[in-house]
C-alpha cells in the first residue's frame, strides 16, 4: 500500500494534470498521452531520486534532464516541435508552492521567511532552467557535430 501513495498516485495524478494542460494548450491525438506520460515520467524522476540525492534542488535538477531529453526524443521521432512537449511536461516540477508562499511571506513582511523561500524557490526554477538548456545545448551540438563530420558531406575541389 505505501508503494501506492508514495509512487503510483502521484505518478498517476501528474499524468492526468498533464493531460489537462496538453488539451489547454490545444495539442491533439496521441501527443496528449506522450505530453502526459513525460509529466509522469518526470515526477517519477523526482520522486525515486529522492533517497539518492536528499536535495529537492537536486532531484528537479535530474527530473528535468529526463523530460528534457525525453521531449528531444519524441519531438524527433513525431517530428512536431520540442516546446509543447516540454513545456507541457514541465508542469509538476514548476515550483508554484514556493512562489505562493514567498508573495504570502513580502506581503505580511516576514522579511526573514521570505528571503529563504525566495532563495529556494529561485533554486527551483534555476534547476529546471539549467537541466533543460544542458539537454537542448547537448542535442545542438550533437547535431552540429553530425553535420559537419557527416561522411556524406561534399567534398569541393
């Protein structure tokens, strides 16, 4: 029973939250399930590195290189663009938690309180900027590479 609500619910629930937000931003047909299944597989992430890590920073950092590359890998096997891959899967690990209680904290002036959960919070989003800008870098310049070492690249005189 732990098993189920410490893995497969919340597994269960980002992959439908991502469904939503897939018909949201108008993706069709078998893209809503890919869009969900990389929500899922991103929290999935999140969650068993956990015991690994012991850093929420570092476990979003790791979550969002899966998605990253996952979205890379079924934007080029559907040939559709990364970004609705990405960003629809992106959504468990947005930190709105922590940008809700960093605005609660500077509105009642808890200055102390707020400076931490806006650190955090700021940790939060940098991770997930950074994983995903490593991912798409690494897929640029491999495809760059590809390109200028291909064996079937015309050789001029």
């Amino acid at each position: 029973m732990e098993l189920a609500t410490k893995y497969l619910l919340p597994v269960l629930y980002a992959f439908v939250s991502c469904g939503g937000f897939a018909i949201i931003y108008n993706i069709h047909g078998p893209g809503i399930l890919i869009c969900s299944f990389g929500g899922a597989l991103g929290w999935l992430t999140y969650l068993l590195s956990a015991p690994l890590l012991h850093s929420d920073i570092a476990q979003i950092f790791v979550a969002a290189l899966v998605i990253s590359a996952y979205a890379e890998i079924m934007a080029r096997i559907r040939k559709c663009p990364v970004t609705g891959y990405l960003l629809v899967a992106i959504f468990p690990l947005v930190p709105g938690g922590g940008i809700y209680y960093t605005m609660e904290y500077a509105l009642n002036g808890e200055i102390d309180q707020f400076l931490a959960s806006f650190l955090h919070t700021l940790g939060l989003a940098g991770a997930i900027a950074v994983g995903v800008l490593l991912v798409s870098s690494a897929v640029r310049m491999w495809g760059a590479f590809r390109r200028h070492f291909s064996p079937l690249k015309e050789v001029r005189p």
